[in-house]
C-alpha cells in the first residue's frame, strides 16, 4: 500500500511539473509574434514608419514574426511591459526605471550615438534667439515646456538642470507645461509659446537638419552632463536563451542603412545599475511614477 501511494505522488509530481515546463515554453516564454513597443518620443507615426525595417531585420534574426506597436504615450509603454503584453521595448532611461520598479524587466543594450562615439547623449535647454534669458537662473518665474512627463531628455533632465541653479520645477516657474514630445517642445520654443523648453539635443539637430525647425528660431542655453542611452528591455519572463538572441542581433548589426534609421553607430551591452542615477534622480524629483 505504501509503495502505491509512493507511485501515485511521483506521478502527480511529474505531471504538475511537466504542465508547467509546457506552458513556460509554449506561452509567455518563447513568445512567437513578438511584441515590441516603442516609446512616442516623436509623432507616433513618425516612429512607427521609421522602425518597420528594424522589424523585419529582427523577425529575420530570430526566426518569429515581429509585431511593433507606438502607443500614443509613454506611459502606455510602461504599461503594457509590466502586464506582460510586451516582450521587448525600446525605453528612455525614466521609462525603464519606472517599468523596474513594478515589475521584472531586464535591460540589454543600447545604441551608439554617432554624434558622440559612445553610448550617451544629452539633454539641452533651449530658448528663443531675442529672449532675455542668457542663463538657466534667468529662468526663474518664466514659463516652461517639457516633453513627456516621461521622457529622460525631455522631462527628467531638463529638471536636473533647472534644480542645479535652484529652480524646482514644481514651485519656482510661472507655469509649465508638457508638450508630449520634443518636437513639439522646439516648436512652442520657437513660436514664443513659453519662454523656454528642454529636449535631446539629437532630436533637435535632426529637427533643424529637416528643415523643420529653423536654427535661426532658438538658442542652446544650457546642455546636460552625458545621459546614458536609450536600452532595449526584454520582459523578465523570457527565456534566457531568448534575450541572448536578441541582445546579439542587435550587437551584430552592421547594415548602415538601418543603423542610420535606427540613429546608432551600432549597439553595445548595458546593465541595471547605468540607470541608477536615473532612478534616484527620477524618486527626488517626484517622476518615478508613470504620468
């Protein structure tokens, strides 16, 4: 009788244990489309448009269909990868750490800016050419335009900025305002909407270089220290093999049009703690939260 009841738990072990092996492998672990959302830094259609032949290249590398999706607003990035309807996302820092702090999420790379030759960028305080303001504490008691209350560039550093010559943002300016991307912050700076703004300064150029901003329309007042770059986050459930795959197509890419679109040099590896600073700042200056 012992020996029976042996057998029927060791049965019953290997039964649970092999439906939840089935299911890791079949679902959420080896997800075939996979789900790649893209932060809306610019016009989403804009991001869409421009990342379509990223998709196919990495539908070709991992051998699985690719669906790409530009909702209409970081914060429904940071969503949809913490209730898992995301696999892989293209995050600023500030939408990374705010995924982070809710859910598991692993970072993989980042791009290689060409302006630079490294990983980082910067964030930049701009102006109209006749205003008044020569320095960031002129600001002061001015009005003022973000990005996304969201984005690393357009929110967080222009912020940091501001809080280095004693301006919070929260209390010391007349009024502020969030645009919902850069470029539509260099505009409301251009058109003498508010009295000053913040953005990636790649943006920017690549605004003037367009031709749709005239650089004659505003003025860098400012720059910030080197921001770490955009990372590629893989959603925690996936396999290990899986994000291995995906890290490495980006490490092998080498076709200089797509790099071009992709606005990299090429890609190198990063790890949770190059976004520390990010967090910490983000927690100080109440922008940890998904706005």
């Amino acid at each position: 009788m012992i020996h029976k009841l042996r057998l029927v738990f060791v049965l019953a072990l290997l039964m649970l244990l092999s439906s939840c092996g089935g299911g890791a492998e079949s679902g959420a672990a080896e997800p075939d489309p996979l789900r790649v959302g893209l932060i809306p830094n610019q016009n989403p259609e804009s991001v869409e448009a421009q990342y379509e032949p990223f998709g196919d290249y990495l539908s070709e590398q991992l051998g699985r269909e690719v669906e790409l999706t530009v909702p209409t607003g970081y914060t429904a990035v940071v969503e949809a990868m913490v209730n898992d309807e995301l696999d892989l996302a293209y995050f600023g820092g500030l939408t990374y750490v705010q995924a982070r702090d809710r859910g598991e999420v692993t970072p993989l790379v980042t791009e290689v800016n060409p302006r630079t030759g490294d990983t980082t960028y910067r964030s930049v305080i701009i102006v109209p050419p006749d205003s008044e303001i020569e320095e960031v504490d002129d600001i002061k008691g001015k009005t003022f335009a973000f990005g996304s209350a969201n984005s690393t560039s357009g929110s967080l550093y222009p912020a940091i900025m501001l809080e280095d010559e004693g301006i919070d943002y929260r209390t010391d300016l007349e009024e502020f305002t969030y645009t919902g991307g850069h470029d539509a912050t260099a505009q409301a700076v251009a058109n003498g909407s508010v009295d000053a703004g913040g953005l990636e300064d790649r943006i920017l150029y690549n605004l003037i270089e367009k031709g749709d901003v005239e650089e004659s329309s505003i003025r860098i007042i400012e720059e910030s220290e080197p921001i770490e770059g955009y990372p590629w986050v893989a959603r925690g459930a996936l396999t290990d093999d899986l994000k291995e795959q995906i890290a490495e197509a980006f490490l092998d890419l080498e076709d200089p049009t797509l790099l071009d679109l992709l606005r990299a040099e090429s890609y190198e590896r990063v790890e949770a703690e190059d976004y520390d600073y990010v967090d910490e700042k983000a927690r100080e200056l109440d922008l940890l939260t998904a706005q």
